[in-house]
C-alpha cells in the first residue's frame, strides 16, 4: 500500500482513506496504483465484510484527476483500467461506502458513484466539472439509474456543483451528517450491515446491480439463480434457528 493510500481494519470493516490532503486528494498515478492494490487487499480478506472510501482532511473527498500530472503526460484517453472503478475495471463482492468528507469534484464523484452507499458531512459538495476543463465522462452512464435525467444533464452541462443536502434529497446520498460524524456514521452503517448474514447481503447486492441490466421477467428470474445458494446454505437454517432460540446468529457465510 502506498503513502497515498491508507488501509485501516476497524473490525470487519475496511475503511481506506485517499491520503492526498494538500492536493485535495487528487487522483495521481500513486492514488490509482494504491486503490487497485486496496480493492484488491479487501476482496482477498475474508474477515474484511465492507469498505468504507474516503478522503484525508475536511476540505475534499476527491477533487478528480491530477490536471497537472495529466497534462505532463500528455493523457488522451484513458485506458480501461486507468482509474480503478468498481463494477467495471475493478469487482469487488462485498459492499462498500463512500463517505464524503468535502468536495467530490470530476472522479472524485465517480469515487462516490461507484460504491454501494454514500454518507455526506454537511458542507461537502457533489460536482461533474469535465466539461469545464475538456475531458470527458463516460463512467456517468449509470447516473440514469441513480438520478432523474434533467439532473443529470444539468450537472453533466453546467459542472456547477450540488449541496450534499440536495443530493440526498435526489437520492444520491444516504445520509447526510456533521463532519465530526462522518466516520463514526459510516462506521455504524457498515457495521450494521456486517452484522447480517454475509451470503444475503452479497446476494441482494448483486440483485440490485443485475436489475439495472435487465427488464423485469428477467431480474426476477436472476434473483432466483442470485438467491437459490442462499437457501441451500448453513445460514438459512442458521438464522431461523437463532430466531427461535432467542440468541445473536453466528453465521459462517456458507
């Protein structure tokens, strides 16, 4: 893991942290070789349930690509694997959090598009800013799926910013927070979701993605292929048993 990128386990949860404060965590050639080596260190580590994403400092979650380093180098376009994306370049099972602690500016919203759950601190702020420097947005196709069109097409033309308040009013966040309560929030959430049957969650997870894919007969013929190994499981039994006995389920994710 490189200086850029920190990885911290706080119980079953894996909280890595873009470590760029006085770039405003801009994306550089360290931060991208760091996430695809923690992505990877997550999905490997069995005892690692959820991830939580985000930024050191109080100042930006992620303000995008390093436009210096870009324009060092002369980038065109980007590679498929370039950035370490989840769901595309990088799969990852289990669930994750973005939990953004300042501007999500460019692929600093991609960062926070591309995982499962986003909590906000109050005074951070959401930004699709490409068209004002030239580059471009093909990870933003999912947004149609995530938000209604005339939003997404006011924030893809104008890169004018969006509160987090708004943004969870659209949806897009999930909870909105004191700065102070960030990490804490985040903590509680991923933990909470720790907590239940591993093969469920990472079912339902794969459900939600397999239905943006698909029309109706087929997501739900999907959920049945997703859901049929739940049933089968040692858990299935094991979470009604514990039910009845009136105890925590210890679930042994098989």
């Amino acid at each position: 893991m490189s200086d850029a990128i920190l990885f911290e386990m706080r119980g079953p949860v894996a909280l890595i942290t873009i470590n760029r404060p006085e770039a405003r965590n801009a994306i550089n050639a360290e931060v991208r070789a760091g996430l695809h080596a923690a992505w990877k260190r997550f999905e490997e580590d069995a005892t690692a349930l959820v991830a939580i994403l985000t930024g050191a400092g109080d100042r930006a979650f992620c303000a995008g690509m390093d436009l210096k380093e870009a324009s060092a180098t002369g980038l065109k376009v980007p590679a498929r694997g370039f950035i370490p994306i989840l769901g595309d370049s990088v799969q990852v099972s289990k669930p994750t959090i973005a939990a953004v602690n300042g501007a999500a500016m460019a692929g600093g919203w991609l960062f926070a598009q591309m995982c499962d759950l986003c909590v906000a601190a109050d005074h951070a702020t959401f930004a699709i800013t490409e068209a004002r420097v030239g580059r471009g947005t093909p990870w933003a196709a999912p947004l149609v799926h995530m938000l209604p069109q005339r939003i997404v097409m006011e924030l893809l033309l104008t890169g004018e910013p969006m509160s987090a308040l708004r943004m969870r009013e659209l949806g897009y966040v999930n909870h909105v927070v004191p700065s102070a309560q960030l990490i804490p929030r985040s903590l509680e959430l991923a933990q909470r979701i720790a907590a239940n049957a591993p093969l469920t969650v990472r079912a339902a997870r794969a459900l939600v993605y397999a239905a943006t894919e698909t029309g109706r007969t087929e997501a739900l013929r999907t959920g049945d292929r997703l859901f049929e190994p739940v049933y089968l499981s040692e858990d299935a039994q094991e979470g009604p048993r514990a039910f009845a006995e009136k105890r925590p389920p210890a679930w042994k994710g098989k």
